[in-house]
C-alpha cells in the first residue's frame, strides 16, 4: 500500500511502480489527506501498468496461435492476415490509430502551412488529387498501412499518361515525404512509395524567348491596357506572371520596383529592380492596385488567354532553336527574354541574377539564351594564319 512522508512542506508517496521497484514521487500537495489520494492513484496506475504489461505476452499468443491454427487448416486468407497484424500491432501500440492514405494526405498538408508559401501548398493539393484519383476509392480511403509499392508504382504510371515526367516525378516525391511522415507518427512501419522508381524526364520543355519585335507585336494585340502594361512590365522587369499581376503602388519606391516573389517567399527574398522609362510612363499617377481586373482571375486563365493572344499577333508558339532543337514559348517567355537581353548587353551574371532573382547558376543560365560575352572572348583568342 502507499505511503506518504513529509519533506520541506511537501507529501511524498512511496509505492511500487510497474517494474515492481519501490520509488519516491513529489505529489505535489501540502495536505496529507489529499497527498494520500495522490499516492494512491499513483499506486493504481502502476498497477494497471503492471497487469497490462503482464498481459500482452498471453495476448500476442492468442493472436499467433490464431494465424497458426488458420494456416494450418488452410483459412488465413491475406486480407486475415493483416487484419492479426493489426491486431498485434494494436496490443503492442494501444494509441496506435487507424487511417486512410486521403486523410493523412490532408493532416500533413495542413501541417506543412506554417513552414512554406501559398504556392507550395498548391502542388501538395495538386499531388494529393492525382495521387488518390490515380490510386482510386477503394485504397485512396482504405487502411493506410494496406497500400502496397506495386499498387503506387501503378497509379504513377496513370498520372504520367496525364502529365509531364518532372509532375508525375513531383508528386511521387511528395507522395514519399506524406509516407515517411506516417512512418515517423508510428502509423506504418515501412514507406511503400521509397521503392518506386521516378521516371526519366525526357519531357522536359525547352524554354524559348520572345524577340524585341515579336513584344512589340504582343503589346500592339493586347486586349487591354491592363494586358499592354502585364506585357511590358514582365519584359521589361523578368517578374513571373503572378507576381506582376499583384503589382501595386506600394511596390514602387522612386524609379524602382520592389518585390518579394511569391517563390521565394519562404526564404524572404526581396529583389529591387529598376523601372525602364517605358514602365514608368505606364504606370504614370496609378494609385492602388495596377491590374485591378486581371488581378480577380487564376494565373492558368491568363497563361491560356495569352496563348490566345500569340495567335492573334502572329507569334508562334513552336520554335526551332539554334541546332535543330524545338522549344516552346508562353508568359514566361517574357522572363526569358529579359535575362537574354541583358546578358547581350554584356551585363555581368552576378547582376543579371540579382535582377531575376536566381540563386542558382544553373537555373539562371537556363533562361540566357544568347551571350556577347562568348562572342567578344572568342574575339580575343590569337591569330593563328600567318
């Protein structure tokens, strides 16, 4: 039975815990009758402890008895055999929870909004709808610990057949980071997507810029003010589509405007970039927002609607480049066109990169597409011909 002493004011119990060890606990009362009810359910718990620890070998026979017995006359079906490792992982675990792959897809998302932007978000939702769509009902809502490698590697084939290799790619990686993180909350022992290979990324678009000429054409079709000044802002700046499109006065300070891109958000970047006299006169006295009505629409309406718009100025789309390779063009051709321009101005990488925003030089030289540089330092190699 529990017993209780007093030191410096305090009640202690003195009970037997559940490895059956006599320990000393602080009660935390003053008063001895309520230090008393204290001790005693402190005692009770170990107890129960005790029995319950006491009681999971008998229970782990029964179930392996069970699994035994049914091999034996030939009843253990899969679907029973994981039902009595459920069971046993149950008594092992007694917090161990069922669930489905959609609604820890949904947990861990919402889990991850403190720690990335907006955008990042979206594709998580876009590779939970493919994933569980791709997967289908029956495994999309079935036990979490019942879906198999073979079954993802399936539905990753399915998504690829939809969209490009470095998507499908994208939403295996993430479908491997919800896994890892179920493993890790004790809801599976193993992840099933780590084994699924990706898929090479042959599909991979190649990027073209616009010509001077080919923006004026633009410009001179644009549907709208709003549409010219999105046009020019975005040749004239490198500025992504959404980012341009939330432009307001509070981005201009003097001759300059600033911005914190909606990609980098999460690394809290700010870029600086100076405006062009043609980007000024545009904007001119604008007060508030600068595209007040392109701002009420998603960016994949605008991306369509200027595809629309290279139609309607002669502008292809499809373009063969230097070396017989074909590459595409879009919005964010316009952000390709800028870097090519200042790189055949002979600005220096290192600035061209801190008007764009790239911290990588891989990726930035990805979207300069022409160089002087190159031209002027094969002009300084010596004369060979006599």
């Amino acid at each position: 039975m529990a017993t209780v002493y007093q030191r410096n004011g305090v009640f202690y119990a003195k009970y037997f815990d559940a490895d059956g060890k006599r320990v000393s606990k602080n009660t935390g009362f003053s008063k001895k009758r309520e230090a008393q009810r204290a001790a005693a359910k402190m005692e009770a718990d170990a107890l129960e402890q005790r029995r319950i620890a006491s009681d999971k070998p008998k229970a782990f026979a029964v179930v392996i008895e069970t699994a035994a017995r049914e091999a034996a006359s030939g009843d253990l079906t899969l679907a029973r055999s994981e039902e009595l490792i459920r069971r046993l992982r149950g008594i092992a675990n007694p917090d161990f929870r069922q669930t489905n792959l959609n609604d820890w897809f949904e947990e861990w998302i919402e889990a991850q909004k403190p720690h990335v932007g907006d955008s990042t978000i979206r594709i998580y939702f876009d590779a939970k709808r493919r994933v569980t769509a791709a997967l289908g009902s029956t495994k999309s809502y079935g036990p979490l610990d019942e879906l198999k490698s073979d079954e993802i590697r399936t539905a990753i084939l399915k998504i690829s057949k939809k969209v490009k290799s470095s998507t499908t790619n994208m939403d295996l990686r993430v479908l491997r980071r919800v896994l890892e993180a179920a493993c890790g909350e004790g809801l599976l022992t193993s992840n099933a997507a780590q084994s699924v290979r990706t898929l090479p990324t042959i599909d991979s678009v190649e990027r073209a810029p616009f010509s001077a000429e080919e923006v004026r054409k633009l410009m001179d079709s644009a549907f709208s003010d709003e549409w010219r000044g999105l046009i020019l802002i975005a040749a004239h700046t490198g500025l992504r589509l959404g980012d341009v499109i939330l432009l307001s006065r509070e981005n201009v300070e003097g001759s300059d405007v600033i911005i914190r891109p909606s990609k980098t958000a999460r690394s809290r970047k700010t870029i600086r970039i100076p405006m062009t006299p043609p980007v000024m006169r545009w904007i001119g006295d604008k007060s508030g927002k600068f595209f007040p009505t392109l701002s009420q629409r998603s960016t994949s309406t605008h991306s369509t609607n200027f595809a629309r718009l290279m139609e309607k100025a002669g502008v292809d789309r499809k373009v063969k480049l230097p070396g017989g390779v074909e590459a595409s063009r879009s919005f964010h051709s316009l952000r390709h066109s800028f870097t090519s321009w200042l790189a055949e101005a002979d600005v220096h990488s290192d600035i061209r990169r801190k008007l764009t925003g790239h911290s990588s030089a891989g990726v930035h030289d990805l979207y300069t597409h022409r160089d002087e540089s190159l031209t002027r330092a094969i002009g300084e190699l010596p004369n060979l011909q006599n």
